[in-house]
C-alpha cells in the first residue's frame, strides 16, 4: 500500500544520497548501516522487557534502519550503481533485519503465553512469505510491489507506532504483532490469489504451439 508513496518518498531523499555518494558510499555501504541499525533496534526490543523505555530506542534504530533501506535504492539509481548483486543483497539483509526485529520481539515479550508466541510464529513466518511470495512471483514475470495490505514499510510502521504505545499501554506489542499475524498472511493470500490471477491470463494468451 504506502509502496505506491514510494516515488515520493525516494525523490525527498535525492539530496541525502548525494551527500553520501560525495563521502564515499556506496549502495551496499547503506544497506549494511541498516543491518548495523536493525541490530541494535533488536537488541532494545529484547532488553525492553526489563525498562519499557528502552522501546523508544528500539522504535528509533528500526526507523534508521528503514531510513538507510530507502537510501540504498535512491543512491543506486540516482549515480547508475544499480547492481544484480547490490538488488540481492539489499533484499536479504531486509530479510536478515526482519527476522532479527521479530525474533526479539518474541523472545522479549511473547514468551509470557503460548496464544502470544504462536501470533509471534504466524507474524515471523507471514513476514517471511510477503517477501518470498514476491520473489517467486517476480521471478516469474509477474510484479508484485504494491500488492497486498502488509508490505515492509506497513509492517515497520505498525512496529514503530506500538512500541511508542507500549509506553502507555503495555500490551500495546504484543497486539501488534497480533495484527501483524493477520496482515501479513492476508497478504500471503492476496498474492497467491494477484499471481494466480496473472498467470492464468497469460496462459489464456499464449499461443498454443
């Protein structure tokens, strides 16, 4: 959904990638700070348990981590660094940052009932598929950006707004992975029903040899 902003969002970060490009770095360079910032995003949300306030830190790290995620594309194709390697990488250490975000939400917060660690499962496992059901699609010929209710920067956002709620109610994570449960695997669906949909119309159109 708010990939539709994405064009938007990229040419606000012109200026931000050429400041980076006259220091030195490269698209990949970018795309490790964000690993670097979604570590320690993950480290705030597992030690949260302890002092909730940590959960402001953990919202901010995972904000720069998206920050530098964004930047990494813009600086790539604003000076024609545009990579088959760069776009793998990119996307694995998306990967890589997501499931380390979630896997200490789980560990910090969800272990206190099983109903929570199975919405932390569902969500973790959901995450994954969004992006894997994208890929295989893509591979295929088929786009996918812009499909369904939970992309990455949905996800992102809901995390960064719960962990500001948590402040002031507790539960406030634990539902939003919840939430994030649901979503994402909704949108598993709604990709399997966009990639059907396509696949069939293109099958309809081939010529039959």
């Amino acid at each position: 959904m708010l990939t539709k902003l994405k064009e938007q969002v990229q040419l606000l970060l012109v200026a931000e990638a050429r400041f980076a490009h006259k220091i030195g770095l490269s698209p990949n360079h970018l795309s490790l700070i964000g690993l670097f910032a979604a570590v320690v995003s993950a480290y705030f949300y597992w030690s949260s348990q302890f002092q909730t306030v940590g959960l402001a830190y953990a919202a901010l790290f995972l904000l720069v981590s998206g920050y530098f995620d964004a930047l990494d594309g813009v600086l790539a194709r604003l000076f024609g660094e545009v990579t088959v390697f760069g776009g793998f990488l990119d996307s694995l250490l998306d990967r890589y940052s997501e499931a380390l975000i979630l896997g200490s939400i789980f560990l910090g917060w969800l272990m206190t009932s099983p109903l929570w660690q199975l919405s932390g499962i569902a969500a973790i496992v959901g995450s994954l598929l969004v992006s894997y059901t994208r890929a295989r699609a893509e591979a295929a010929g088929v786009k996918m950006e812009t499909v369904g209710l939970a992309e990455r920067a949905e996800r992102l956002l809901i995390l960064v707004a719960a962990s500001l709620l948590t402040l002031v109610w507790l539960d406030a994570l634990r539902w939003s992975i919840a939430l994030l449960a649901v979503l994402t695997n909704l949108t598993v669906l709604q990709r399997v029903i966009y990639f059907r949909k396509a696949a069939k119309k293109r099958e309809a159109t081939t010529p039959v040899i």
